[in-house]
C-alpha cells in the first residue's frame, strides 16, 4: 500500500511538472513565422483547399459527359401461376436477363459544352476563392502581430515611465530630509505614480489580449509566451500608390459569377433544341420455358417442352425533340436572362465598393506616413524637453510641476509614436490586401 502512494505521488508530480512546462513555453516570433503558422492552421483557408480540389473533381465529372457510358444489367423473374398461350403454358420460374449496353450522346444542343464550361469557371473560382481567403489570412495575421507588438512596446514605455516617477521620488524624498522640498511634492509624485501604475496594468491586460489574439491565429496553445522579434519597425520607402483593382479576387470572382450565369442560359436553351443520342449493347436471357401437346405426325398428342435463351446484339438511334411544355422551356430561359442581368448589375455594383476600398486605403496609409513623421519629430522633441526639465529640476532652476508637465508631454510623444509606426505597418498590409498584392 505505501509503495502504491509512492507511485501515484510521482505520476501527480510529474503530471504538475508538465502542465507548468506548457504554461510556460515560449514562442519567440517574427512576422514571417507567424504568417507561415497561419497560413499552416487557418481552417477557411483549409476548406478553401478542399474547394479547389473539390472543384477539379466537379471538371472531370462534366468532362465525362462527352464520352461514351458503359452499363451493366441482369434481372430475374418468377411467375406465378403460369401464362396460358392458346392451350399452351408460358412458365418463367428463375428466367432472366442480362446485358451490357454502350451510350454515346452525339448532339445536346450544347448543353455538355457548356457544363465544361461551367465547371471550368467553378474552378477558376474556388483558385480565386482560397487566393481571397489566403490574404484574408495573412491580413489578420499582420494586424494580429503589430498590435501586439504595440501593446508591448507601450507596456515597456509605461516600466520606464514608472522607474523615472521613483527616481524622481526618491529624489524628492533626499530633498525633503534636507529641507528643501516639502511633502505635497511628493504627494503629487505619488498621486502621479498611481495614475502611471493605473494605466500600465491596464495596458498589461490589453497586451494579454492581444496575445490571446495572436495565438489564435498563429494556432499556439493560449498560454504560449509571445516575445516579437521584430523589436524594430522599418518602414518602407514611400513609392506612388496604385489605385487598380484588377487583381482582387472578389472583382475575378463577380466577373466569373457573369461568365457563369452566360454559360447556365446556354445550358437552358439546349433544353428547347433536339437531343441525340446512339447505344449499342448485347443482351443474353434464358429459363424461358414453354408447355403444351403437340401432334406427333399420327394423330397423337404427346407433351413438349421448349426451353428458350440465347443472345442477341441491338444498335439504337434515338432523336428527342420537345414540342409542347405549357411555355414551360421559355419561361426558363426568361428566368436565365433575368439572372444574368442581376450577375452583371452585381459586378458593376461592388466594383464601384472595391475602388473606395481601395482609394480609402491608399488614404490611410498616405496619412499614417505624415503621422509617421510628425510622431518622430514630436518624440524627438519631448525627449529633449524631458533632459532639459530633469537638469533644471536638480538645479532648483524649475518647479516639480514643470517636470512632471515634460513627462507627461514624454509619455504622450512615446505612445504616438508607437501607434503611428504600428498603424503604419497595418496599413501597409491593408492597402496590399484591397488592391489583392498580398502574398
């Protein structure tokens, strides 16, 4: 028994251990590995995978249609009572057929051709579908990984800024003992602190939940430990921005959904025209048995029974041609027309939503660069104005309320800076992502 406790006590133990060991892992990632894991886990973009192979099948199976079919058939029967055939008896106990027939359509009134060319066109629209779905993919991966990277750098920004408030108290607290500062100077340090301490917790749990987010996409278990590695954000040149919306796959995918709705009107008038068709086949039956009397040749009856089967070859040509369905073919083909008109109603609406996309994109990321520059020199400035305040300060030469005034002004400069280099980069994958260049 005391052995027993041993062993369940080291299995609790080391069960502990590794539930600690995952807790704590640690996933250092640039922003190439997450979108390589992204891309890896992301689930749409798996079943849009599954569309593109699904769509491949869908093609073969329509070309098909143009080849001859070969079928196979057998039947059996038992009849009873037996047939009566003028004073004979007709018995079909255990008769049957069997057969193999060949099909070949020779004239549909296009209707093959155009399922082809529909299921050519479902494919090229589910390539489309996973090239969206990819970008979609890559987007949330990018803003997922900036936006935690700049809930970190501001939590960082918020350590710094609560280490410089207890400098300066301790500062403060020197002065006090030799008289030269008073105790609302460091109340007010004080009182400044908490709002510090306030705002870094806050940005501790916001930078948690962006974690959470980033794991998600990246596909890592949700207590992973994220440490970017792109601690510096280079930005890209600026280059003229092109407004095009030829390669979005959402613009491919409602010119394919015109090209479709053409090619279904073609397959409902084919349904008006002659349809023709040949097959050719063997047929084998037997256990076809018939009873009677016979004459013998001298006046006498005797019974006989004749057994039939045997096999048989038979070509068929076969024309169909409808004539008269209450309207019910022309009826459809108004129903195709009027579909098609919405198809192209469709492209020449969104077409329209995609160029503001697009323009608004370009916008955004035309501004974010100015807020770039502006948020450098803003920085730049604050940080000056902050060494200036704390030299003056040691000096006597400035009031605690002056310094406090150039942190505040510090802290305010940091943080923009972070959003706008951040946002810059977001906006960089965005305007890639609405002129579909994102790869």
């Amino acid at each position: 028994m005391d052995r027993l406790k041993y062993i369940l006590a080291g299995v609790l133990l080391w069960m502990l251990c590794t539930s600690a060991g995952a807790q704590d892992s640690l996933l250092t990632l640039s922003l190439a590995e997450c979108r390589r894991m992204a891309l890896a886990y992301d689930e749409d973009l798996q079943k849009a995978g599954n569309g593109v192979r699904q769509a491949k099948l869908d093609k073969a199976i329509a070309f098909s249609a143009y080849l001859p079919k070969a079928d196979a058939n057998a039947t059996g029967a038992y009849m009873w009572p037996d047939m009566d055939m003028m004073g004979m008896k007709f018995r079909m106990h255990g008769a049957y057929m069997a057969g193999i027939a060949l099909t070949q359509p020779l004239y549909t009134g296009g209707k093959i051709r155009a399922g082809n060319r529909l299921a050519a066109i479902g494919l090229d629209c589910a390539a489309e579908n996973h090239r969206k779905v990819r970008m979609q993919v890559l987007a949330d991966a990018d803003r997922a990984y900036w936006t935690y990277i700049a809930v970190c750098w501001k939590v960082r920004m918020l350590e710094t800024y609560l280490r410089q408030m207890d400098a300066l108290r301790a500062q403060a607290q020197t002065s006090l003992d030799a008289g030269l500062a008073t105790e609302n100077d460091l109340l007010r340090i004080d009182a400044k602190r908490s709002d510090i301490d306030y705002q870094l917790q806050k940005a501790r749990n916001g930078a948690n939940l962006c974690r959470l987010s980033l794991c998600n996409v990246v596909g890592a278990d949700f207590d992973t430990r994220i440490v970017p590695a792109d601690t510096v954000i280079v930005l890209d040149a600026p280059v003229s921005l092109d407004e095009s919306i030829a390669l979005r796959p959402e613009l491919k995918l409602l010119q394919k959904q015109v090209e479709a709705s053409e090619q279904q009107l073609k397959s409902v008038r084919a349904d008006l025209l002659p349809q023709l068709g040949l097959s050719a086949g063997y047929y084998h039956f037997g256990n076809f048995k018939l009873k009677g009397m016979a004459d013998d040749g001298q006046g006498n009856y005797v019974p006989f029974t004749q057994n039939f089967k045997g096999g048989n070859w038979i070509a068929m040509a076969s024309v169909s041609l409808p004539i008269f369905h209450w309207g019910e073919g022309l009826r459809k083909v108004k129903k195709s027309k009027l579909e098609l008109a919405n198809s192209r109603l469709d492209l020449q609406k969104n077409s329209r939503l995609l160029i503001i996309e697009v323009r608004q994109a370009v916008q955004n990321l035309t501004d974010s660069r100015r807020l770039v520059e502006t948020a450098l020199r803003g920085e730049s400035q604050a940080t000056e104005n902050l060494r200036v305040m704390r030299d003056r300060y040691v000096v006597g030469m400035c009031t605690l309320t002056d310094l406090l005034d150039a942190q505040s002004q510090w802290q305010q400069a940091r943080s923009n800076l972070i959003e706008a280099q951040t946002q810059q980069k977001i906006n960089e994958t965005e305007y890639l992502h609405v002129t579909g260049r994102l790869e």
